[in-house]
C-alpha cells in the first residue's frame, strides 16, 4: 500500500510538471509573439486597421497622414453624382465647404491597440489578427453650401402640393381638388451626401423623396366657398376725393386669388383680392393717385440764396388698397373702399438744403457778347445745363460732362466755333466757351480750387487777359473743386448775349490777389499772299486772318481769414503764331498759282455727333 500511494504521488508530479511545463511554454510563446508584434508595430499602426478602407498598417503616424491626405487629394477631384430620374447633379467635396479631420483619424488608428490597459491593448492586438479594424474619417461641411445645393437640387426635381383652390365659371365658384405633390427629402439628401463625401465615396446617390401631402383638403373649402360668393355678389366702389371708380362682378372674380392661412394651427383657404391680378387697374388708378415729390431746391438774388422748401410727394399703395377692397367686398352693403396711399419724401429735404449753408455770394462774374442768333441759343442752353449745380466739400465740377453732348436734339445750333489751326467754322455749340469762361471766372474770384483750365487756341480780346477758358468735348475742359468746408451752389443765367455765374455758400473769410503778366514771348504775325484770278485787280481778301504769337502769366493769390495761404495758382496762357493769308486779285481767269480752296462754313454734322468747339 505504502509503494503504491508512493507510485501515486509521482505520477501526480509528473503530471503538474507537464502541465507547468506546457504553460510555460504557451506564456513563452505568447511572450515571444507579443514581444515580435510590439517589434513589427512599434509607434506604427497596427496589422488590421484601416482609414475609410484605406491600408496603414505598418505606417508611422507620419506616414500614415501621408497616406491618407494621398487619397483625400485624389477623392476629392471626384464628384459625387446624385440622380433624380433623367437629371444629375455632379458634387465635388469642394462644393460644399468638406474639411476632412485626417489627424484625427490617424491618431485613431494608432490608439485601435493603445489607448488601454496593458490586457485590453494585448486582446485588441490578438483579435485584429482574425478582423479588421476600420477608422472611419470625420469632418465638416459648410452648412450654408449644403443647403444652397439641396435647394438647387429640390427647385429642379420637386413637385409641390396643389391645395384645394376654387375657380370661377362666371360667376359660379366651383371647388377644385387638390393633388399630393412629390419633395425632395432635404434632411437625409444633406445627411446621405455627407457620408458619402467624408468615406472618400464618389459612387451615385439617389436623390431621397417624400410625399407631402397639400396643406387644404376639397372639404375644407366650404367656407371659402362662401366668402367668395359673397365677394362676387355685387358691385365695388373705389373712391379717392372727388373721384370714383367702380368694379363689376366679373372684374371682382377675375381679381380674385386664394392663399392658405393658419388659423389656430389648421391651415385654412382665404379668398383675397390679388395685387398682381390687378396690376393693369392699379396702373392706371395710379396715373391719377400719384404725385412727384419735390426737391427743395435754392433761389438767389445774387448777393443772398435761400431754401425753397421741399413738397412730399404721393403714391398709391397698392397692398393696402387691395385689402381695403377686399374687405369691403365680404360685406353685403356698403361696399365701398377708400384708395390707399403712401407719402414719399424727396432726395433733398428742405432740413437737408438748410443744413447745406448755402446762404450768400461767394463771387460771381459776367461776360457780354452779343454774336449769331445762333450762338445765343447755344450760350442760352449750356448756361442752362451748367446752372443748379450744387458741390459737396471736396466735390469736383466738370463742364464737359455738366453740359453733355452738343446735338441738335438737344436744342444746340450750327454756330461759329474755332477748329484747326485758327480757323472758324459752323459746328454744333459754336460759341459756349463764352460759358466756361465766364464760369472759370466766377470760380477765379471764388478762391475755388481751379483743377482744370485751358485757353482758346485763338486770342479773344473781348475777355480778361490770361482768363480765358476752352471747353471740347473729350478734350481741354473746365474743373474746379470745392475747396471749402460747407456745399457751393453754381447758379447760372444767360440770355445769349450777357452771361452771369454767382457762386453761393458759407463765407469763411477768404481772400484773392491776382497779377496779370505783360504778354511774352510775343512772334510777331508774318502774312503770305496768293493770287487769285476771280478778285479784280488791284482788291484782297483775308482767306486766314492770323494772329501774334504770345503767352502770358496770371498769378493767384488765396488766403484764408487768418491771412495763411491756401493755395497759390499760375495760370498759363500761350497762343501760337499763326500767319495772315491775303488772296490778292489779279484779275485774269488763269493763274500762275491757284490759291487753296477754304470752307468758312463746315458740312451740317448729323445731330447725333457731338462737336467739337473752343470759342
């Protein structure tokens, strides 16, 4: 018994030490293959684990973010499709504002065997050798994008519910069915797509629909029924003061619209009187209802300006009209409705001129030359288009554009102006440099800032000396700025003959000095002869009268009330030679030399060209 309990017992230790043995060798071997797995996966992303299907195992974290932002880059210059029936929408992720969080995603896959104990991470490590692991990639989209582009996609393909509705034969209100309609699903069209752009997915995308059901029923009409009824029983009068209109039964029906309203949380139907449908009867209600506004404007005794105070004007309003009419068509008597209207205030309001403090001459100057009857008119009319003009602080004044194009049709004449070398010639606005100079002139004394200014090519004598000005269209013009603290008013009057420009504002003390040089530079005239067979003998005739060559120099002055300069300003005026030419008669039919034909007077130009004038 001894022997054999003793036999037992060694069997018993044989057995553990195998045991021992076995486990120790599976720990070894665990041991071992966590010892190589840490080897092969050390700081890198472990066998099994995937971005948005994409292999990073074995990479580093740097390596895989570069493999990653690898295919964001190329999925994204591959549009997703949606598809609707027989349209289709192409969608790249930059439509919509995709931002895809990469870093994330890779820190992610890092952690799949990390971010635990040691035991979690050992199980993680062991099962990702029978399944994979995949990190989905997060991001953003922009949700204004997002939406913009499921609208765009909902305004082609939706078909909207038709509410219940009524219509009219004749007079007769029938009820018409309303029809289900088939929407876009917005929501989950925003949600689908999102998926699909941040799975790096460019596959199709059907577009998700929903049934909407119209918001009025058939049978929730009978009330509306009888509103419209009501409406269409009889007569309306419109009335405005002293005037009245009336609309017929049949005009009612046809103004009539019907919208859905909510009422305690039940969308009911509401007959009204549309806007729209009466767009052609308001049209002409409006000829008679409304009136302008009127700018305050300034007038001028040429030493003082004042305000002439600004009229509201009036217009009618249409919505509240319509209302007024539809609420006196539900009654059964007294269906009369009162016009609506609306006051309208003018650009410039009267406190608005006030506050301009345009109250007193600045300076002014007139010039007086009588000319063409012609020529009147065009220094009439451009005197006319210069004047009224008012000037912010810092605010320029430009002739040319001031006065517009010189056409016959408006209202400029053929009349003497200067074109070439010193010759005269009828064009369209002969003469209005009589206007640019007599305002250079009022702006001269003003003290205003002169930014442009270019004198005749030809000397007049009839103006100040070195005070000239020249206005063409697209070329030499007349600007000034206002220069001062407060607005200027440019004010003009002319009757052709004597031609006036008073500058109003707000006196700030400013004071000018002027000097006019001695003429300089002076060439004198040279004449050249020529004969001329059809003049007698013995008798001339001045083909180009010429003129000196010469220049001269006209010096400003202007300082403010403290006696400081505010600016100092050279004018320069030169005027080239231009020589005399004689035709001489010889009185023969035939001629050495004949003399080179001459136009005095220029081929009408069409009314729509614009002329070119310096005098």
């Amino acid at each position: 018994m001894k022997r054999s309990s003793a036999k037992s017992r060694k069997a018993r230790a044989r057995r553990r030490l195998r045991i021992l043995i076995a486990v120790t060798s599976v720990v070894a071997v665990c041991l071992l293959a966590l010892l190589i797995d840490s080897a092969m996966y050390y700081n890198k992303v472990h066998g099994g684990v995937t971005i948005s299907g994409q292999q990073v195992a074995g990479l580093t974290r740097d390596e895989a973010t570069a493999a990653v932002n690898r295919v964001v880059k190329e999925a994204q210059k591959k549009p997703a499709t949606l598809v609707s029936g027989e349209k289709t929408w192409k969608v790249l992720p930059d439509d919509v504002g995709t931002k895809l969080d990469v870093a994330k995603a890779v820190s992610a896959a890092m952690d799949a065997t990390r971010g635990s104990n040691v035991v979690s991470d050992l199980f993680h490590r062991l099962r990702l050798y029978f399944d994979h692991k995949d990190i989905p990639l997060q991001g953003t989209v922009d949700t204004a994008k997002m939406d913009e582009l499921a609208a765009k996609v909902a305004e082609d393909v939706d078909i909207p519910p038709v509410n219940a509705g009524l219509a009219f034969v004749g007079t007769e209100v029938k009820v018409v069915e309303g029809q289900k309609g088939r929407v876009v699903d917005q929501a989950a069209l925003r949600q689908q797509l999102e998926t699909r752009l941040f799975a790096l997915q460019s596959t199709k995308l059907t577009v998700p629909m929903v049934v909407k059901e119209p918001a009025i029923h058939a049978e929730d009409s009978e009330k509306a029924v009888a509103q419209a009824k009501i409406m269409i029983g009889g007569p309306l009068t419109l009335t405005y003061k002293d005037s009245s209109w009336k609309i017929s039964s049949e005009q009612i029906a046809a103004y009539m619209d019907f919208a859905a309203e909510d009422q305690n949380g039940v969308a009911v139907l509401v007959p009204y009187l549309s806007t729209k449908k009466m767009s052609h009867f308001f049209d002409n209600l409006a000829n008679e209802v409304d009136k302008a506004a009127i700018d305050a404007s300034f007038k001028g005794d040429g030493n003082q300006a004042w305000v002439v105070p600004a009229v509201p004007g009036r217009v009618l309003d249409r919505v509240k009209t319509a209302e007024a009419l539809t609420a006196a068509s539900l009654k059964t008597a007294g269906r009369t409705a009162q016009v609506a209207t609306k006051i309208t205030q003018p650009d410039l309001t009267t406190d608005e001129a006030d506050a301009m403090g345009i109250t007193e001459k600045l300076a002014g100057y007139q010039t007086v030359w009588e000319g063409t009857p012609d020529r009147q008119t065009n220094v009439r009319i451009t005197t006319q288009y210069a004047s009224n003009v008012i000037l912010a602080p810092g605010e320029i004044y430009n002739l040319d554009k001031q006065i517009g194009p010189r056409t016959e049709a408006r209202g400029f004449k053929l009349a003497p102006g200067i074109v070439g070398a010193g010759q005269l010639e009828d064009v369209l606005g002969g003469g209005i440099c009589q206007v640019a100079t007599t305002l250079f002139n009022a702006a001269f004394e003003a003290g205003l800032d002169i930014v442009e200014r270019r004198n005749h090519s030809l000397y007049i004598d009839h103006y100040p000396k070195g005070r000239d000005a020249t206005v063409t269209a697209d070329g030499p013009n007349l600007r000034f700025r206002n220069d001062t603290d407060h607005y200027i008013l440019v004010r003009g009057a002319s009757d052709g003959i004597k031609t006036t420009f008073v500058i109003y504002g707000t006196p700030d003390g400013r004071t000018i000095s002027s000097e006019t040089s001695d003429f300089y530079d002076v060439e004198e005239m040279t004449t050249y002869t020529y004969p001329y067979s059809k003049l007698g003998p013995g008798t001339t005739q001045i083909k180009t009268k010429g003129q000196t060559g010469q220049g001269i120099t006209v010096t400003r002055v202007v300082k403010a009330a403290d006696g400081s300069i505010i600016h100092k300003d050279t004018f320069y005026s030169t005027w080239k030679m231009i020589p005399r030419e004689v035709w001489v008669g010889t009185g023969s039919t035939t001629t050495t030399k004949k003399p080179p034909t001459t136009t005095t007077t220029a081929k009408r130009p069409s009314s729509t060209t614009t002329a070119t004038t310096g005098f």
